[in-house]
C-alpha cells in the first residue's frame, strides 16, 4: 500500500478518535436546577418583515418568567414594514430602538446599541430569521449559572426538500459537531449569533466589537476569539428544547454569498485554531478526492471507505444528542458535496464582497 494512502487513513482515525472521545464527554451533557438570571435579549434586525412574525411568536412561547428578561430590537435602518409589524405584537417587556451613529459598522455596530441600552448583566443574542426553543433561555441561565462566562446552542437549519437546503442543512450540523467537540478538546474557535449569550462584563472586558472589526461579520467567532484571548470560559447547552431554528439558503447563489461572509472569519482566527481547522477540512477533503485515483491503484478505495464509515458512525452516536434526520443515503452523497463547497466557499470568501443584511 503507497505510504501516502497510510498517513491518509492513519490522520482520519486519528482525528475521529479525538471526536469520538469529546462525543463521549457531549454524552453526559444534563441540565440540573438553576435559578432565572436576569437576561437581556437582543436582536437586530434590517427589513425581516418576512420572517419577523415567527421569531416574535416563539418569544412569546418562551418558558421564561416576563420579570426577568427583556427583549430589544435593534432597528438598523429598514425600509419595510418590520417597525409596523413589530408594534402589533403586544409585548410588554419589548422594545425597538434605532440603530443611529452606528461607531462600528454592519450588525456588530447595531449590537453595540442595543449592548448599551440593556438593563440586565446578561446578554443574549439571536437573529430575526429565527424561531427560539421555549427553554432557549433557561439554557443560557443554567450554563452561565455553573460558570460559564460565554455559552452558545445549538441552530439547526430548518430541512428543506431543495438540494441546496440539505446541503445547508447538513453543512450546519458538521459545523455545530465541530463547535461542540472543539469546546471538549479544549480549543473552542466558534459558534453563531443565533444562538449565543455571555456576560456583560465579559463584553466590557474584551472591550466589546472594538478588536474584530477585520470583517463585518465575526460578531460570534472573533468575539470568542477575544473571549479567549482573557481566558473566559466558554460552554455549549444542548438541551432539545433550546434549539434555535433558522432558515437555509434559498439557492445557490444566496448559500455562497453567506457562507462567504461567514468563512471571511476564518482568516482572522487565532494561529492554533487556523492549524487544527486546516489540518481537519485538508485531510477530509483529500479522503473524498482520493475515489478519483482509484485507476491509479485500487489501494485509494481505503481512505474514501474508512473515511465515510467513520462518518456514519459519528452521525449515528452524535443523533442522541444533536438531533438530525439525515439518513444512510444523504450522509454519503451530502459529506461528499459537503467537502468540496469547503473548498469553494473558501475561495468565495476570498473574493466576494463583504456585505451585512442577516448573519
């Protein structure tokens, strides 16, 4: 067997023997008793009046005392009627304010607005594309609660029937594994804003957005970054009813320009996480690649087939926690694709154009 294909498969065990042991650690995630910190939730948001009526709706279902959280709506400019339609809803523990003399560009500078104007120490952030889990906020009280002092959840996209919506969808469920295992690793590198909570005084020592102003994006990733530059604990909460759904690409072309934005991050990671992360998608991509040399020598089947065993059994053991509908068939076909956007949407955030509407 080519000494190459070797280390190819020797790197895959490897590296999935490491998520197969933070699985492990995942597995006895529980939520005990805690009492209901004070919470201040807000959301940004700029023309979402298609989806507004959604998100205010599962606020409403939210199990959480009214006395102890309140919600703020950052308007950051819109020209819809997402102002109207938020001031039909009867909520008397809401509020809207505008986002005016932004100091820091794009989502980052509407969440500083609301940031300042808060009136509990902790700070919860979703997005208005989403739908929140009525015990969304008793997650984030019970984790801050043990000491945590940034904790996030997790986002499932909502599953489509559209290829490029279980594309989405999958992608998000490979990302969220990586979140979590890398937080049981002991190399937390990322999260997403929908979904996501911390201390106030956390955020005031990290000097809030002020150092990840490098892209427009980077309100979850670089803010962790910062987060652990000061050596804040950060934690996850997995609680099915915390979920935080949100909506897929509707085509190719919007998937692209997200994950572009998204990836633009990425650059700005810390050496450490930059070196895992590489070595991670590399040794993924090249493993899928390698069906393509099988007329070169049969021996190439080897990393293909133990890479994507390896896959069905991390899916299979990780659906007790993070739950997902993928079957046999989707996972084999989805990871392949999956891999290869990698590669593209990486290119994609090296070229296209940074922009800021919904993170």
């Amino acid at each position: 067997m080519p000494e190459i294909i070797v280390i190819i498969v020797a790197v895959i065990v490897l590296l999935n023997l490491l998520c197969i042991k933070a699985y492990f650690k995942l597995r006895n995630y529980t939520v005990s008793k805690f009492n209901q910190l004070k919470i201040s939730l807000i959301i940004p948001f700029k023309n979402e009046e298609k989806v507004l009526p959604h998100l205010l709706e599962s606020i409403l279902s939210v199990d959480y005392a009214t006395e102890n959280f309140e919600i703020i709506l950052v308007d950051d400019n819109s020209t819809d009627n997402s102002i109207k339609l938020i001031e039909e809803f009867s909520v008397k523990n809401l509020r809207i304010i505008k986002a005016e003399n932004k100091t820091i560009p794009g989502k980052k500078g509407a969440l500083e607005i609301g940031i300042k104007q808060a009136n509990f120490d902790i700070i919860a952030i979703t997005d208005a594309d989403c739908i929140i889990g009525k015990n969304w906020l008793k997650s984030i009280s019970h984790k801050i609660s043990e000491g945590y002092d940034l904790v996030f959840g997790y986002s499932p996209f909502i599953k489509g029937q559209k290829i490029i919506s279980k594309v989405s969808a999958y992608e998000n469920l490979r990302n969220f594994i990586l979140y979590f295992f890398s937080v049981e690793l002991g190399f937390p590198y990322g999260a997403t804003a929908r979904s996501i909570a911390f201390k106030k005084s956390v955020y005031i020592e990290v000097n809030g957005y002020r150092n990840t102003t490098e892209t427009l994006s980077g309100d979850d990733d670089l803010f962790i970054r910062e987060c652990i530059k000061k050596n804040f604990k950060v934690g996850y909460f997995l609680d099915k009813d915390s979920y935080v759904q949100t909506y897929p690409s509707e085509n190719f072309i919007e998937y692209i320009f997200r994950k572009s934005r998204h990836l633009k991050t990425s650059h700005h990671y810390l050496l450490k996480q930059k070196i895992i992360l590489t070595v991670w998608y590399s040794i993924n991509f090249i493993a899928n690649l390698s069906i393509f040399f099988i007329p070169l020598t049969f021996y190439f089947v080897i990393p293909f087939a133990v890479k994507i065993i390896l896959d069905l059994i991390l899916l299979k053991l990780i659906k007790s926690k993070i739950e997902h509908d993928f079957n046999f068939n989707e996972i084999i076909y989805l990871e392949f694709i999956y891999q290869l956007l990698v590669a593209v949407n990486f290119i994609a955030s090296l070229v296209l154009k940074d922009n800021w509407k919904k993170s």
